[in-house]
C-alpha cells in the first residue's frame, strides 16, 4: 500500500473517542463518481440535484472502503505476529462479523466466521486471526470461497495441525429480491488435518455454539 496511491482519512472526535478511518485511491475517485452519475441518470434520477450532487462521488468513497481487502495482504497479516510456541490445543476466534458483497450482484451479506486452529511450533496473535477474515470478506466474494480462503490462508501461512472455518450469513440479495426469504441463513464450513477428525471437529462445532461469556 503506497502512500502516493492511497490516502487515509481521519475524523476523530477524542471526546468521546470515535475514530473512522477511510481508505481510497484518490485518482480512482474521478473516475468511478463519473460512472456512478451515469448509473444516476440510467434509472432516471438527476445527478444534479441537491440530494444526489455529491452520492457519485460518495458512493465511490464507499465502494473503494467496502473492497479494501485487495490493498491488504492476509499472509502478511499472520506473519506480523508469528511466535515459536508449544502449545499443541485449539485456538478458536469465534463470532467475528463478517461484512462482505456478493459478486453476483454486488449486495452486501452480513454474518459472523468462527476461525480454529491447532498450532504446530507457531501461533498468531489472535487479532491477526480477524483481520484475515476482514481481509478476505472484504473484497467481491462469494461465501464458500471465502470459507476457503481463511482456511488456505492459515493453513500454508502457520503450516498446523489443522484448520476449521465456519461461516454462518445473511444474503441481502435473497432477502431483498429473487426469492426474498427473510430468516434464510446461509452456512458453509472447511476443514484441514486434526479437524477432519469426527472427535475434534465436534469439539469444535460444539464450542463454537457454547456461550461461554
């Protein structure tokens, strides 16, 4: 991520600590608020009006945040925290949230990962474990290739005893057209090594669905 392509944007209000950060590519920002004004006047708006005079180049703001996961490098990520360590039990971050766009139809979908793994002389600290899930969910996706993504990711980054990644999302482009289906919740799992055993993926199944806080 170099400094002349991207620019980052703070507003900070220290006094009650709210801290937003954008990330975009400035001389992309042009470019994409021209199509979006076209996109404006396709479906029959007026792109001058008050209300609508600065959306092109909002939405592009917004589209560039919404896909920053391409800037980031997700290997790089676990290795800016690898530690030698002995410890050979299950590390779980469970219930990170998940905010991704479908390829399809470049709708959002909304859920939570459960991310496990069984060290093998190396851990990662467990932060590292979530900005890989954002890392990939924050690109054009589709959920079962995200599922696999953190699995691969892990796996050929820690090289452990193994891998289990359970996704569980919401689909706005089937609660808001197609098949409109309110309550549907879509689940996909991968597994690697020690976790395609019954015993330790039921462990793992089971503490992901425990309430231990």
């Amino acid at each position: 991520m170099t400094n002349d392509k991207i620019k980052a944007l703070a507003d900070i209000d220290l006094s009650d600590g709210y801290e937003k950060i954008d990330l975009y590519n400035e001389k992309n920002i042009k470019k994409l608020g021209s199509h979006y004004s076209e996109i404006l006047k396709l479906i029959g708006e007026d792109p001058q009006r008050e209300g609508l005079s600065k959306t092109p180049e909002r939405v592009a703001k917004s589209i560039q945040f919404l896909t920053h996961g391409y800037l980031l490098d997700p290997v790089e990520i676990l290795n800016s925290a690898k530690f030698k360590e002995d410890y050979r039990e299950m590390v779980i971050v469970k219930d990170i949230e998940i905010y991704s766009m479908c390829e399809h139809h470049l709708i959002p979908f909304i859920g939570k990962a459960h991310v496990a793994y069984i060290p093998n002389g190396y851990i990662t600290g467990l932060s590292k474990i979530a900005r890989v899930v954002d890392a990939f969910a924050r690109r054009l996706q589709v959920q079962e290739r995200l599922t696999t993504q953190i699995k691969d990711c892990i796996q050929q980054t820690l090289k452990p005893l193994g891998v289990a990644v359970v996704i569980e999302a919401q689909h706005l482009c089937m609660m808001m057209r197609g098949v409109q289906k309110q309550n549907s919740v879509s689940t996909t799992s991968d597994f690697t090594g020690a976790f395609r055993n019954v015993e330790t993926r039921e462990e793992f199944i089971h503490l992901i669905g425990t309430k231990l806080h």
